[in-house]
C-alpha cells in the first residue's frame, strides 16, 4: 500500500527547529506546555537521529517519526485533548460491554512501529485474542484527536495507520477540536474498498481514505446554559464488531454504538476545559 507523503504532515507549528539532542528538544516543548490556553500544539524537528528519536521526551505528548527523511513531530496536548481522548476511551469502554463485547485490550497510546518509523496515537485498541495470521502489533482501531484547522493533519494520521499496518488497522476515529468555538467533529475513517484511483506513474491502484461517518456536535455562544445541536442525530457512532475484533460475532455479541448522548456528553466536557 501507499505510504503518506510527509508534506501531508506539513502543518502549521508553533515551533520548528533542528532536533539535535533530547535536551534542545525537551526544553522547546516545555515552552509549549507552559503555553496559557493550550488545546493542541505542534512542534516539528528536522535532522532528528534515530537514536534520540527513540526517545520519549515528555509524558503526555504524542511522537511519529519518520526514518527516511529524519523528521520527528510531536504533539503538545492541552487540556481539552486530554479530556477529548479520556472520555471518548470510557465511553468506548462502556458501550463496548452494551455491546456484550470482551476480551477487547486498550492499548492506549502505546507506540507501534512502521515499515519507515513509529507513532503514537491518542487511543487504540485490539482483540485480546488475536486471530491466526494477524500481526500483534497493530490495533484494530485507533483514535486521533486535534483541532478542527489540523484537519489535513490528521487525515494524514489517519492515512499512516491504515496504510502503514497494510489493513490491519480497520478503523481510525478522528475527533477534530474547534479552539474557538464550541464545536466538535467525530468522524470515522476506512479504506476505501476497493481501491479507485490510479497511480499514473506507476499503474497500481491507489488505495484512498473513505470518511465513513461525521457528526458535528455545537453549541451556541452564551456558555452551558445554551442548547447543544447535534447533526445527524438519528444513528450512533458505530464500529462494527468484525472492525474491533477481527471475528465475526456470536450472539449475544454486536456492534459497539456510542450514542448521541455520550458524544454530547463528551463535547461538554471538552467545552468545560476549554473554558467555552
């Protein structure tokens, strides 16, 4: 499969600079953290050798590196993001058991290597019980959050999961954080079966992100008082059981379906720490 150009990665950062040593990297995201309002912040290294990049520089970001071009970008998480990721896990959680669904492992954000280098997510999660044929290392789904004007970042997110882990990364759930206004986006992407777009240079088809489903939840300026719109509203955010355990169910098992409610409930909680 493709892997993701990294000019799809070239989002806009508060702080580029060469990522010569831990030290000189470290103490750039310390400024980021102190940083007042912060909901998400990127900072991006160029130059960064393999071996500091092996590095976890600081508790609660998120790294991807890439070998080939030595590039290292590291997400600094805000309040809001931490709250965002936090309670779409429980949620997650929760309706997993609705779902009469077990033996299903959060790997959280554990860090999963690829063919050119590694990343680290804001949720993921995998079968317990790995069927014959399936690399461990890849999660069944994965979750990415950001804000909403980053959006060309995380389609690239999403785009190193699904292509990296050639498949096995069936579902990556997108939250996308206005830091403006209260507004937030779930969305959940796939690979587009089968591929329709062609390579002209090389003849081979091109495999492309599918937007599966999107829902907006808003609130209007005026604080927690004011009514919360949700659209569409008339289904749950869905992963099917096969997507989550790589088997097909057996009664009592279903999918798993967070429903509006959580997702606004989620959405409140995320205003809350962004004091909106």
């Amino acid at each position: 499969m493709e892997r993701p150009e990294f000019d799809s990665f070239d989002v806009e950062c508060e702080r580029e600079a060469i990522g010569s040593s831990v030290k000189s990297i470290r103490a750039i995201l310390e400024t980021l953290y102190a940083k007042p309002g912060l909901v998400t912040a990127y900072a991006k290294f160029t130059n960064v050798p393999p071996d500091v990049a092996e590095k976890k520089f600081r508790k609660g970001c998120r790294q991807l590196y890439d070998a080939a071009t030595r590039l290292l970008i590291v997400t600094v998480l805000g309040l809001a993001h931490h709250t965002a990721a936090g309670t779409f896990a429980w949620f997650f959680t929760i309706s997993c058991q609705t779902a009469r669904i077990e033996l299903v492992a959060p790997t959280a954000s554990a860090r999963v290597y690829g063919a050119q280098g590694y990343k680290e997510p804001d949720g993921s999660w995998s079968p317990e019980e790995v069927p014959a044929g399936r690399n461990p290392i890849w999660p069944s789904v994965v979750l990415e959050v950001g804000l909403s004007e980053s959006r060309r970042k995380l389609r690239a997110d999403a785009a190193w999961w699904l292509t990296n882990s050639a498949g096995q990364v069936n579902v990556v759930i997108l939250i996308f954080i206005n830091r403006a206004v209260a507004e937030i986006v779930f969305e959940s992407v796939v690979l587009q079966q089968p591929p329709t777009s062609l390579d002209l240079r090389s003849g081979r088809r091109q495999c492309q992100l599918e937007t599966r489903q999107s829902i907006t939840v808003t609130r209007p300026p005026g604080g927690v008082n004011q009514p919360i719109t949700t659209s569409p509203d008339t289904l749950p955010f869905t992963i099917t059981f096969e997507e989550l355990m790589c088997r097909s169910p057996l009664p009592p098992e279903a999918d798993m379906a967070i429903p509006i409610a959580a997702l606004e409930g989620i959405a409140r909680n995320v205003w809350k720490a962004q004091g909106l």
